[in-house]
C-alpha cells in the first residue's frame, strides 16, 4: 500500500497581517513547514502554530530562509556560505524553542521560497544550509528537491534525506518547478490537482508543461497554504489519495489521523 505526507507552510502570518487558514490546514496535513521569521511569521504567531500543531499530532519542521521579510524570502541573496550557516542555526534554534514549548520539538528542516531553489544548484550555499544542520542535531531528516545538491549534499553528510513533490505547482520536463515569473507555474483547480497526485504517489510520474512525462520520486507532498483555495485543495488531495488506497501519514511515523 502506498504511503505519503502531505506537508504545508504554516505560520507566515505577520502582526496584523494574515496569510493563509493555519488551523484549518492543521486539520488536513501531516507534517507542517513552519516560518521562522526570517521570511514570515513573528514569535506570536511561530508560537500558535506549534501550539496548534502539537495539538493536532502534526509533525513540526523549521522552514528556513533567507532574511527577506519584505519580498517574503523569494528574492535571491548572495550572502556569505558562513553568515547563511548562522541564519539556518538562528531559525531553528527559535523555531526548536517555540516547539520545546508546546511540548514537541522541531522534527526536520526544509528550505524555503529562493533558498529552496537556490540550493537545487548553488553547491556552496546548500554546503552552508548542511553545515547548520549538522551542527544543530544531525539527528534532523531534511526535505527537498530530489535530484537537488542540496539533498545529494545533506545524504554524504550523514543526514536523512526526504524527497518531496509539489501538489499545486507545475514542473518543467527536467523536473524542476516552473518559476513563479511564469504563467501558471501555479495550479488552482483542485480536482485536478488531486489527480495529478495520485499519479505522482502511485505511479511516481508527472506530467510536464510540455506534456512530457517526468519520473519523480517522493516522500512526502506540498501543498502551499498561501495559495487562493489552499484549504480546498488539501482537502481535495487528502481526500482523493485515501480514495485511492493511498495511505497519508508523516514521514516520520507519526500518528495518522
């Protein structure tokens, strides 16, 4: 029987700014990618979010970016191999508290927005992102591109790698994501959105813009909660795996609900 995670981004409300229904998607996911506050989210918010999270039985992992709070940490930045070490220790370390806290803990570290892409290719950053996981607890998995350095990189250091796929975005013939410069790079209609995720659990393909078939292979799935519909369309992918005898639990074989 196949088994996958559903994962979302969480937490990336500001002040009286709100992005996206966190408790709602709670509800729906099995794994949450939590801002950290360098590229969204404040201390009360990171806080409600492990909260509800620990409540839920979701799996809580440090979403780290660069320090972009302003183009929401997907604006590329040259920044020094060492000072993105010590960024990545800052955010999991505040996450870890904010978790510690709720009585849980952070369980894996997946990169976001420009630092996610970046390190598909960027050998000396994704070394940098390693270096302050290894460092922190090697004990963490990391999720990614499959494919990317970052995980090639991350699996010669010692550390567990998960593999992850993306619901609601397109993917070009080389299997990478289509940049959110270009049209529909974004998916919206849910329905086939859950179809095309039953493909990619059951049968590890997707289909490209260019109508070509592309293998992936992954772990665990992405739905973006700042996406219009996010709640919809979770909804959707949840439902239609199950009906499909898939089975949605965390990767790390936490409770499924």
């Amino acid at each position: 029987m196949a088994v996958i995670d559903l994962n979302a981004d969480l937490g990336e409300s500001f002040g009286q700014w709100t992005l996206g229904d966190d408790d709602a998607l709670l509800d729906l996911v099995t794994s949450a990618n939590v801002a950290c506050g360098f590229h969204a989210g404040d201390p009360t918010v990171l806080r409600h979010t492990c909260e509800r999270a620990a409540e839920r039985g979701v799996v809580i992992g440090a979403q780290v970016g660069y320090r972009d709070l302003a183009g929401f940490g997907r604006r590329f930045i040259d920044v020094e191999p060492s000072d993105l070490t010590n960024d990545v220790l800052y955010q999991i370390g505040a996450l870890d508290a904010f978790a510690r806290v709720a009585g849980t803990q952070v369980r894996y570290v997946k990169p976001h927005g420009a630092l996610y892409n970046a390190i598909v290719h960027h050998e000396a950053q994704a070394a940098a992102v390693v270096e302050a996981v290894r460092s922190y607890d090697p004990s963490l998995p990391v999720m990614g591109m499959p494919g990317s350095v970052w995980l090639r990189l991350a699996e010669e250091a010692g550390l567990a790698v998960v593999p992850e796929a993306f619901a609601d975005r397109a993917y070009t013939p080389e299997g990478t994501l289509v940049s959110r410069r270009e049209p529909d790079a974004v998916l919206h209609d849910p329905d086939e959105v859950a179809e095309r995720c039953v493909s990619l659990v059951t049968r590890g393909e997707v289909t490209a813009v260019d109508g070509s078939v592309v293998p992936v292979r992954a772990a665990s799935l992405c739905v973006h909660g700042d996406s219009p519909g996010a709640v919809a369309m979770a909804r959707a992918v949840r439902g239609r795996l199950e009906r499909a005898g898939v089975t949605v639990a965390p990767f790390l074989g936490g409770p499924s609900r």
